[in-house]
C-alpha cells in the first residue's frame, strides 16, 4: 500500500492502501502490482491501520460458502502450534497445529479465512496451505474439501482428541499475509488458525509458538508460559516454547506475530495518553483503567530502528498516542505495537490490528517525516474499525467478501484524523497540514464524480475508472468538512470529535456497529444548537450518497481558511514502476491503450534511460516529468528485457491539471479564527 517516494506518504496514503486492497484474487503479485506508483504521476497515497487491546469484535457465526447446508460438531480446548525456526525458515513452510476435543455428535469442519479485516481483499489464504494431515487420537482421518476453505473430517467421535497437521507457505512480503527470511517470520492469525464452522466465536485457544534459542516473539497476544529446553542433534529441534492465548477467535486471528531477529524496544507513556484510562494487561484484560500504558516497537531486519532512530519513533508514537486519546477520552489497549518489516520489496503500507500495526516500507523510507502519517493513521484504527464501525462490519465474517458503504469513515475519517493529530501532537504544523489536505482536494477534483457510499462499497473490486479508493482521500476531506461545520454551527463548542466519541460509547461500548440514522443523528447532535451553513441533510445527500462537489468556499471560509489554484503540466506515460534500494526502477503494469503500451513496454522491463536522462530512483521521474512537460512527441526510452537493452519511442502529451492550496484568510472574522484555532489544536470553548 505505500508507495515511493515515501515523502508523499502522509499525502498519498489513501490510494496507496486502496490499491493494495483493490488486488482481489492473485493475493500476493496482484495486490503489490496494484499498488505501484503510475508514472509519472504525482504520488498517491496509501492508509493503513491499527487495533488496540481489549477485546475488540462483538461475537457472531462464522460463515462459510456451505454455512447454509452444514455445521461443524462441537470442539472445545482448542489449541494451535506454530513452529517457526530457522530450519522451517530453509522451506519457507509453517509447520502447523490444530489441536481439539470433539464435543458432540457428527463431522468437524473446518474453515480456513479468506480475508484479514482492515485488508479488503479476498486472498484466499488456504491456497497456501499443504500436507493437510488430520488424526483422531493418533489414527489418521479420512477427509474431505467441502470448497476452496473448508474441510471435513469424517468418522469423528465426542469425547476424541483430533490433530491436524499443515505446512503454510510464507512467502508474500504483505502484511496481510505470512513471510519468512532465513532469521526472522511473520504470520497473522488468519493465515493459520482454522475454526469450526457455524459455531459462533467466542471460543478460547491458546497458540504456542516454537522457535529457536534467542529468536524473540512480538505479538499482542497474552502470554502465559515460556520454555527452554536444549537442542538436539536435528538441526529442526527447537529450543524455546513460548504459550500465548486470546478469549475469543476474533481477537485470536487479529494480533500478528513476529519471530525471530528484529530491533526491539518499548517506553511507558506518561500524561495525557497515561491519564485517559484504559486495560492494563497486554491489550485483553477487560475494562477499568489502566496503571500503565506502554508502546513497542518491533523493527526487521535488526540494526536499522536503533539509538537516535528508535527513540525519535517512540516519541512520535507517545505524541500521537496522547493526541488520539484525546478525541475518545480514553486508550482501549495497555500494550501497543509497532510492528514494521524494512525491506527493498515491499508491498508497501499498513494494516491496523487491535492493539498492533503491520507497516512495510523500503530503507529510504525510514528517516520520511511523512512516516508519522502512516503510524498515525493506524493507531488511529485501533479506536475507529477496531472497535468504532459499521454496523455492517459487526461482526466481522470470515468466508468471502463484507462490503459496507460506511469505508469513508473508516478509512477516510480515519485518515482525517491521521493529518489532523499529527499537527496537534507537535510531530508537524499546520502548514502540512493544510498541504495535505490541499493534495487530496487536487486529487478528488481530477477524479470521476463518484458517490463515497459507492466508493466505499466498491472497495472490494477495485473500479479501473480511476475511483478505486476515493474514500480515503475524499472520505478524509468529508471529515475535514464535518468537524468545520460541527464547531461552526455551535460556536466551537463541540467538533467531530464529539461525534467520534458520542458514537464509540453509545455503540461499541454497548456491543453493537453504528447505523446510519446513529452517525447523522450523531452529527446534528454535535452542530447544536446551531444549524451548519451546509445542512446535515445536504451533507448526506448531495455529498456523501450523491456526487456534488464539495462547497469548499462555505466550507473554507467558516474556519479563517482560503481555497486557491494554480494550474501545472504533467506528462503521462502509463506505467505503474516500483524502485529498490540500488535505484532500479522496474515497470509493474503497463496501462492498456497508454503510450508506453502502444510502444511495447512489458511488465518486467527496467528503465534505463527516459529520454536523455539515466533513470536512477524517483529523482529521476520527477527529472523526466520536469524536462518533457512542453513536450508533444515522442521520447527515446531505453528498457532492459531480460538482460538485454533495447530502445522503444514512447508518445507523451502534456496535459495541464489544476493543482488547489490552503492559506490562511487574512480577513476572517473573529468567530473563523477560533473555529479554525480549535481545528489546528483540537480544543473547543
């Protein structure tokens, strides 16, 4: 989901996430080709996610594509092993545990994931699942696939012990996904954990990770046993034993691990984040506030998040931490964690977890002041999605696809609040900010008109219309709109914020998604006693179900704030291009009936030379963009196909785009300076 250069993260992060999403069915080429930059384009951006600790996911049924003519027998005492060491590491293969005791009459089925919540995308994890071997008090089962994710074990009995052994590939650097290098692995809980159909969720396991003597684990499970023992002659023996468990199977498949050699260090948060209360214990124990709070972060490959670096990441997660404690008056996890692969390849973003977070990006990456973004935008996660969401998304299933029309305010107003706390919490000033915001209003204005519950709806398919995650940036910019109007209407009195809190306590906290007539009725709550200059009702209608463009002048004004633009020329090749550590630039996906197409560039090929220019990283785009900006012909481009170089014209056209700014009404009224004051640092009156 993120993309190069990472300085546009902050600005890019939402299409960067939404085209990693929109991949669909080829989990791991398909999700990273979508995310590639096009080039040369202004960088789109990507989103992330995070979870915090407690449980997070109200209980419901799993489904299955055959939850309708089939139900598992009952099981209870459920437990998995996962080994992960340095000799499953040569294979790249999870060796994996399911282990059970039959509780009732009748077959045990079972159902693999097809999908990580946060990560809209069907991956179809059982496809990298092999050697699935099942046994009933030692004797070998027969069984059968019932579809692509469920199985069926036949000749079960109640009261018998079961095992199912399986070898899980891990091979997809996706955060979504599982990936080993010779010293390190990660795997989520969905990848690996199956369970029984139609048997509701709220069912304990303990996961027991085995590894090699000093291989450290990272999760957000809690634990409770540890092991050593000594190593044999097989070099396969592991030598420590470490036991985690979680209460429920949605808290079960939603806090990732991290085996091996990684950067390693935590602070204890103090003041306002401290102050807002909490769990104490590891992100699961329930309720009552918390002693303590702690942030982690976990780094692979070791030797790069250390001394300087790490401290200023932990003070950048303490400050966001404190600043998204403030909208909900309170941190919902006692432990949280960082988790973040490095590496010159990655499929690039973040996915939330309830008390954690997966990040991926490349070593160029790791010194961006836009980082903070991506960090903020899934912490933020673990208050909204995590626990805040859609009544649709509660509770989450399993199976196949859960398309909602309330993304915009799960990934968009998540991503609102991403900017808008990295400026109160001091990490940046209002000047990015208003940057920020101006980019995504560039952005969606050279978009397709599209609706955000449309938008929000088609986040499973990928639209190639050029909407495909239009709700994050343009679910962001509705945010902005809101929280503007809110504090207008009543005098900064209250703000978004009020609606974000109001609704996290009337629903989450009572067990149950927000609807519709909960979130408008919400916002008109918040706007007393005054009547926004744009109607709650127009708000809904025209802008968020319709396709209006936003009224950003109305807008704008009431909080001291100015819309202007300039216009710029661009070239346009076609190509979507990742770059690695060494500067190599490769193409990832051509545009069909794009210029670079119609010269033969393939998938695969490395850019050598764009005109007169060596390609060497992103310099070199922004370089070609600058230099054939007037141009209308063709450009000499040198690729290199399987080791040989060859040199193809490519067409280019300029075209002129309108690029929109912020600035600061120097004559707004008194009441505008304070809106906007309250905006920038979060307070009302």
């Amino acid at each position: 989901m993120a993309r190069l250069p990472i300085q546009a993260l902050n600005a890019a992060r939402a299409a960067r996430k939404a085209a990693g999403k929109a991949a669909g069915k080829a989990a791991g080429k398909a999700a990273r080709t979508a995310v590639r930059r096009v080039l040369p384009a202004a960088a789109v951006m990507g989103a992330l996610a995070l979870s915090g600790g407690a449980t997070a996911g109200a209980q419901g049924q799993p489904q299955t594509k055959s939850v309708g003519v089939v139900r598992s027998a009952p099981i209870t005492a459920v437990r998995y092993d996962v080994t992960l060491d340095s000799a499953t590491n040569r294979t790249r293969n999870l060796d994996v545990s399911m282990h059970f005791t039959v509780a009732g009459p009748g077959p045990v089925i079972l159902a693999l994931p097809a999908w990580s919540p946060g990560h809209y995308v069907l991956l179809w994890f059982a496809r990298k699942l092999s050697h699935f071997t099942p046994a009933m008090n030692g004797t070998p089962l027969s069984w059968r696939q019932l579809d692509f994710e469920t199985w069926q074990l036949d000749g079960t009995k109640p009261g018998a012990t079961v095992s199912v052994d399986f070898k899980f590939l891990a091979d997809t650097v996706d955060r979504a996904a599982a990936w080993t290098r010779p010293d390190f692995g990660f795997f989520n809980g969905t990848n690996v954990f199956p369970y029984a159909v139609g048997r509701g969720f709220d069912w304990p396991a303990k996961v027991t990770v085995h590894t090699d003597a000093g291989w450290n684990i990272a999760t957000g499970m809690r634990e409770i046993a540890a092991s050593t023992a000594a190593g044999g002659a097989d070099a396969h023996t592991t030598a420590v034993t470490r036991t985690f468990t979680a209460t429920n199977y949605h808290d079960l498949v939603d806090m990732p691990f991290f085996v091996g050699h990684f950067d390693f260090d935590s602070v204890q948060l103090s003041g306002p984040a401290s102050a807002a209360g909490g769990n104490a214990a590891g992100g699961n124990a329930a309720g009552g506030p918390a002693a303590t709070h702690w942030m982690r972060v976990a780094s692979y490959p070791a030797g790069i998040e250390t001394g300087a670096r790490m401290t200023k990441l932990l003070d950048w997660l303490h400050r966001l931490a404190d600043a998204h404690a403030a909208v909900f008056h309170e941190i919902p996890w006692g432990t949280y964690t960082v988790l973040q692969i490095i590496d010159a390849h990655p499929n690039g973003g973040g996915l939330e977890h309830q008390n954690s977070q997966v990040d991926e990006f490349t070593p160029d990456a790791v010194d961006a002041p836009g980082l903070s973004g991506l960090y903020s935008h899934e912490m933020f996660h673990s208050w909204n999605v995590k626990r805040l969401r859609p009544a649709d998304l509660v509770p989450y299933r399993y199976d196949d696809a859960q398309p909602t029309g309330w993304l915009w305010v799960s990934e968009g107003i998540t991503d609102y609040y991403s900017d808008v706390d990295v400026m109160r919490s001091g990490i940046a000033d209002s000047l990015r900010f208003l940057a920020a915001t101006a980019r995504k209003i560039t952005g969606v204005e050279a978009t397709v008109p599209t609706a955000l519950a449309d938008a929000s709806l088609n986040g499973w398919t990928g639209p190639t219309d050029g909407s495909a995650g239009l709700y994050y940036p343009k679910g962001s910019l509705a945010g902005f709109m809101i929280d503007v109007l809110v504090r207008d209407a009543s005098d900064n009195h209250h703000s978004l914020d009020d609606v974000m809190r109001g609704l996290y306590q009337t629903t989450y906290k009572l067990g149950h998604g927000f609807t519709a007539a909960e979130w408008w009725a919400a916002v008109a709550a918040a706007a007393r006693p005054g009547v926004p200059a744009v109607p709650v009702a127009a708000i809904q209608h025209r802008y968020i179900e319709g396709r209006d463009p936003y009224p950003w002048d109305a807008v704008l004004s009431r909080a001291g704030l100015r819309l202007t633009a300039d216009t710029v020329k661009s070239v346009q090749v076609g190509v979507g291009v990742e770059s690695d550590s060494s500067g190599a630039v490769t193409v990832t996906q051509v545009s069909p009936g794009g210029a670079a197409a119609a010269a033969g560039v393939q998938a695969g090929d490395r850019l050598v030379r764009l005109g007169d220019a060596d390609v060497h990283g992103d310099s070199s785009l922004a370089s070609f963009r600058h230099r054939y900006a007037n141009l209308a012909g063709t450009v000499p481009v040198v690729i290199s196909r399987g080791g040989q170089e060859m040199t193809v014209q490519v067409a280019v056209q300029p075209r002129t785009d309108i690029q929109y700014h912020i600035e600061i009404a120097p004559d707004a009224s008194p009441k505008a300076a304070r809106v906007r004051h309250g905006l920038f640092t979060g307070t009302t009156e």
